[in-house]
C-alpha cells in the first residue's frame, strides 16, 4: 500500500511541480508517519560543490508538502 501511495506521490511531483524532475528529487520511504525523498547532489550543487541553498529549502518543502499530500490520501481525501 505505500508503493503505491509512493508512486502517486512521484506522478503528482512530476506533473504539478516539474521542478522536482531536473532537481533528482523522488520519494524513497513512506512508513504511514515520515517520509524519506533523495535528492543527488549534481544538479543541486553551488560554485564549492556543496548543496544549493535553494534545492535544500525545495527540497523541505517539498517532503512537507509531500507529507500533508500522503496523509490526506491514506484518509481517502
């Protein structure tokens, strides 16, 4: 059941924020409480090779987002 709460997850990321494609962003886990999404450092990185500021806070606040988002599916809402 969280495959597939995870998968819609993912085709929601891609069509409504298509930001998250380029960034890497993807759902990893999803235990029923806490989300877990991986973002690889390569297209996020700054000029010393280190995380972006920017894809870090997208990145929260995508997996906050995608948090409320995967609640309201277990609750059929």
């Amino acid at each position: 059941m969280h495959d597939a709460a995870l998968k819609k997850l993912q085709q929601t990321l891609a069509a409504e924020m298509p930001i998250c494609t380029p960034m890497g962003i993807v759902p990893s886990s999803w235990d029923g409480l806490q989300l877990a999404m991986q973002m690889p450092l390569a297209p996020n990185r700054n000029h010393q090779y280190s995380a972006f500021a920017g894809s870090l806070n997208a990145l929260c606040t995508i997996v906050g987002w995608g948090t409320v988002f995967l609640m309201l599916h277990h609750e059929g809402l």
